[in-house]
C-alpha cells in the first residue's frame, strides 16, 4: 500500500482576491507594474498581426478571419485600431472584483469569469475588451449600475469621477484562455472610446503552471482499471462495506487510488486501518481541505497512465462483484458508460430498485448534459485518455460537481452508453453530499410560487440574481471550456448549441430556446427537470436591471446591486430537481418506517 501526505492538485485552486486591485491613476501603480504593463499592453500594437492573437483559443488564418473546420464556423476576428497602439491611460479606470483561479495549468484549455468595474473619466467607453493569454474576449455585459462604486468615489477625494461615469461601469465576462506555457498572463482590460481612440488598462494576473507531480507517486503496481476515490470523514463502516466491494470484484486488474481531504487524524487513522496492507490501495492524503469537486480531481489526477480504464468512486455505496467486468465490457467505441444504481438504506433495505423514476436518462443531448447532469460518478467508467480533456476542472462560481463535467466532456469527445441493470447499491444517508440537499427543506415541495414573488418582488430579484451569478454563468463558463478542449471531437450541431447556450443572456433567439425545450416533457424528455425555465430567471434578472438603467447615468430610486452574491445554495437551487432528489429522502423514510 502506497501513502502520500502531499498536496497533489491538478491545479492551484485556492480563491484569491484578483491581483493586482488596481485604481489606474499613476500614484497608485507601483513603478514595476508600471514598467511591467508598458512593456506588454502599453508598447504593443492590438492587431498589427492578427496571427499573435487568438480569438477563442483558435488561430486567425492568413485572411485575419478565425476558422475551424470541426465547428463548422467563421467568426471575424475583433480588430482594435490596427495601426494604432493601445497607451496606458491614467484616466480608465479599471477594478477587479472577484476571486479568480490562484492558478491556471499550462497546456490547457480553459476559461476565467472576469467581473469587475470600468470606466474612462473623461470619455465614454463605446466597446470593451477582456486581453487574456494573447486573446481578445468582447465584453458583452458592461455598463451595468454600480451604485456602491458611485458613492465610494464621490466620497473620496475631488476627481475621482469628475463626470458621474463610474455609475454604469460594472461588467462581467466568461473569458476563454487557449493553451499557454508557464509564467505569468497578465490580464487587462482594452476600451474603445467615443472618439474612436483605443486604451488600455492592467487588470489582474494569474500565474500559469505546470502540472504537479502526481500525488501518492509512481509506486503502485501496474493494472488495466484504476478505481478513483475520494473520502472525507467517512463513515467507518460504509467505508469498509465500500472497500470489501471493491476487493470482491470478479475483475482482479484494478488500482485503487484513495485521495483524502484532508480527514481529521482519526479519521484519517481508520482509513488507513481497513485499507490495511493491501498493496492495490494507494491512499494520498491532501495537506489542505479543497472540497469534494477538488478532490475528485484530485483522485484523477493520482491515476497512473498505463490504466486504460477509470472507474470513479464514493466512500459508502455498495458494488456488486461483477460491476467492473459489466462496465469494461460495455465501454466498445464510447467515450464513457455507466449503469443504473439501486437505492438502498445503509442495512441494505431497499428504497427502488432503480434510480430513474420520474426521470428519464441522457445519453445524446451535449445541450441538456450541459444544463444538468443526468449520469452519477460512482455508476460510470471512462477511458484514461479521456482525462487528458477532464482535467483540470474548471472554476466557475456555481456549485460544482464532478460528475456533471466529467460527463458534459465525455460526451463533447464522443458517445456514452448505458447498462440497464443495477451494478451497485446507491447507499442513502444524511451525512453524504447530496443526501444532505434532501433531508435540507425535505418538507418544502418547490420553490416560491407565482402569488408569493408577486407579494415580494424584491426578494425573487435577489433570488434570480443568485441565479444569474451561481447557476447561468457557472453552466455557461463550463460550455466555453467544454469548446475549447473537445472543439476536434465535437460535432458542428453540439458546437453551435453550446454557442447559443452562451449567448442565451444576451440573444433573445438563445433565452427563447430555453424557454421552449422543457416541452420536450411531452414526448417524455424531462432529462433537464426544467432546468432551462430555472436558468432562464436569471437571464430575466438581467434584462430587467438593463431596461430599468436605460438613459441613467447616477443612481435615483431603488438601488441595483449587481455584484456577485455570496453563495448560498438555497438562494439558487432548482426546485424540481431538489424534488426529484427529496423523493429518494421520503422513499428512504417510508422504507426506514416499514421495517
């Protein structure tokens, strides 16, 4: 058995205020960051070469046009001034105002959200740009109201804001980052004015790195099927019943690779106790705690890279012997397959015998996977090349989950399949992460109703906003990332989708196809639990806080508070599917009662 205490991260991934904070007038910037963003930004000439840019992670032809021949698609690359330079301004003012990853992985694919405040002193911002990694990303959300940014600088000192335009300078943006070596990318902002000029400004820096060694090292024995864990104070005993189950496999080929969040030293103790001696066991324990996502990416990132196959797993479920067999002889040509689940109580009681009432699967639709996920880690196992995609996970500020991306990518590669039998049993208890979503409000049976927003109109803006921020843009970040690493693999029909799924908050044709797929329920698609009806208020928040802004330049009437909300999972949770999941809660009690 191998052990491991280090820290093993796919990436950094720790929140970190964006850095640097900049106030852009020329006291406050440090001659080294001065000297740092003439040489970049300052000195250089957006669009003289279109070929140094990247638009989207996608190289521009000889012709300046961006093309790619598996999307289907041309997009005109975004030229700013081409003859001119685009100078340092003192009088932009630029502000970061939002965690951003501590860290990106080089020779990846990936997106940021950048959200913050931006506005020229003594002009009008006509256009705005995000410069990330040689790449130019429109601002399409700008001129948002920031009423708390307006009184701050009207308290302060005497020009500030000498005409009354830091009102309207919130922005936010998804911002795609094509593959870049180690270093720093410095990010900043680049506006088009109302006399047509171009500026400038630094924005924030993140660090691009390599990839860490892997965690728990290269000492276990070679094996076609690594099985990926993740614990976190597990339950004692659904932990040994979990690795028994695995022990028992009729498959023998198999690692498993046990990445711990940084359990209590006790728990961390019996971890180690019924693992024992069993040298298929690599236990790594992270030197911080990360969270269940991370460090299910974490536990992937432990797999050696002679496995040719992945299974993933929880700490308290129940497999049956055959389950890696049924799996591996499933996986043929598709990208992943996994399996229905039975639900039981931890003393084996079963609650259903299958996982999918009132719920049907998805294996087609990148679109609805997207949106909502329909497939369970611990049901599934992919190809190890898969990972290549997978990993790092991306950082979007809603609440993630591992098997949602995993399988949003799987499917962008390729196909996913489907056994349609049990092969484990799918443990419901309170102390699991999901288990604890439905024992939370397990007697509420949905969300507000239409007479009760009515009654609080300010309250279901602030529960829309939640959404916007938590739920649209955390599903829109991970679509950029899913084109800009599946993009070769992916179909001109997925890609377009995904386009539009973007767009959905700015496109009216976008919100109106959200609004129009939850029909599907007719013909039996309800895959997504309505989920674009969900998405579909945060878009509304949105529009309404820009029809409401029209023609203001300061704040009169109600305040708009457009920055992002702290998170909080029942501002923003979809009460379908926290319905669909309370269901399994109430069969759990009605089985527990009969007992």
């Amino acid at each position: 058995m191998g052990h491991d205490e280090r820290v093993g991260l796919a990436h950094p991934v720790d929140a970190r205020p964006c850095a640097p904070v900049v106030h852009l007038r020329v006291r406050d910037c440090g001659a080294e960051q001065d000297h740092r963003f003439a040489s970049g930004i300052g000195r250089s000439r957006l669009g003289s070469d279109p070929r140094g840019l990247v638009l989207h992670g996608r190289q521009p032809s000889e012709s300046g046009m961006v093309c790619d021949e598996h999307l289907d698609c041309t997009t005109r690359m975004e030229r700013v001034n081409d003859s001119d330079p685009a100078p340092f301004d003192a009088d932009l003012f630029a502000r970061c105002e939002g965690p951003l990853p501590s860290g990106l992985r080089a020779g990846r694919s990936n997106a940021i959200f950048c959200v913050g405040s931006c506005f020229h002193r003594r002009g009008e911002v006509r256009r705005l740009w995000i410069r990330a990694g040689g790449g130019l990303t429109e601002v399409r959300n700008r001129s948002l109201p920031r009423h708390d940014l307006f009184l701050e600088l009207h308290r302060s000192a005497a020009g500030s804001d000498p005409e009354d335009r830091s009102y309207r300078s919130g922005f936010w943006s998804v911002v795609p980052v094509g593959p870049l070596e180690p270093g720093p990318m410095e990010i900043a902002v680049v506006a088009e004015l109302g006399d047509g000029s171009t500026v400038a400004a630094p924005f924030a820096e993140i660090p691009i790195v390599p990839a860490p060694p892997r965690p728990g090292g290269d000492a276990e024995r070679p094996a076609r099927i690594g099985i990926c864990m993740a614990t976190y104070e597990p339950d004692p005993e659904l932990l040994a019943v979990q690795i028994d189950s695995i022990r028992a496999q009729t498959n023998r080929d198999w690692v498993c690779y046990v990445s711990d969040d940084h359990s209590s030293e006790p728990a961390w103790e019996e971890i180690r106790r019924i693992v024992g001696d069993d040298e298929r066991f690599v236990l790594s324990r992270a030197g911080e705690r990360i969270g269940f996502f991370r460090n299910f990416e974490r536990a992937l990132s432990m797999a050696s890279e002679e496995c040719e196959l992945i299974a993933l797993s929880d700490q308290d479920d129940r497999w049956y012997p055959e389950k890696l067999d049924a799996l591996a002889a499933a996986i043929g040509g598709h990208q992943l397959v996994y399996s229905d689940q039975r639900l039981t109580l931890r003393d084996g009681t079963v609650i259903r015998d299958t996982l999918w009432v009132g719920r049907s699967r998805n294996e087609d639709s990148l679109y609805s996977i997207a949106t909502a996920n329909t497939i369970v880690g611990a049901s599934a196992i992919m190809r190890r090349d898969l990972l290549d995609r997978i990993l790092p996970f991306p950082r979007s500020p809603g609440w993630q989950f591992h098997d949602h991306w995993i399988s949003a990518v799987a499917l962008a590669a390729g196909s996913v399949g489907y056994i349609d039998r049990p092969l484990y049993d799918y443990v419901q208890h309170e102390t699991a992460v999901v288990g604890r979503v439905s024992v939370e409000g397990a007697g509420e049976e949905r969300g507000p109703g239409p007479l009760s927003s009515l009654r609080h109109p300010r309250r279901m803006l602030i529960r829309w906003k939640c959404i916007y921020f938590r739920s649209f843009i955390h599903v829109a970040l991970q679509a950029e990332v899913l084109l800009g690493r599946c993009s070769d693999r992916m179909s001109a029909r997925d890609a377009r989708a995904l386009r539009r799924l973007i767009a959905a908050d700015r496109s009216p044709l976008g919100a109106l196809e959200l609004a129009v797929r939850p029909v599907r329920e007719i013909w039996g698609r309800n895959e997504t639990l309505g989920t674009e009806w969900h998405l579909l208020k945060g878009i509304a928040w949105l529009w309404l806080v820009r029809l409401r802004e029209v023609g203001r330049r300061s704040p009169t009437g109600a305040r708009q508070d457009v920055t992002v909300p702290e998170f909080d999972i029942g501002s923003f949770a979809q009460w379908r599917l926290k319905r669909w999941i309370q269901g399994r809660s109430r069969a759990a009690v009605r089985a527990t009662s009969s007992v």
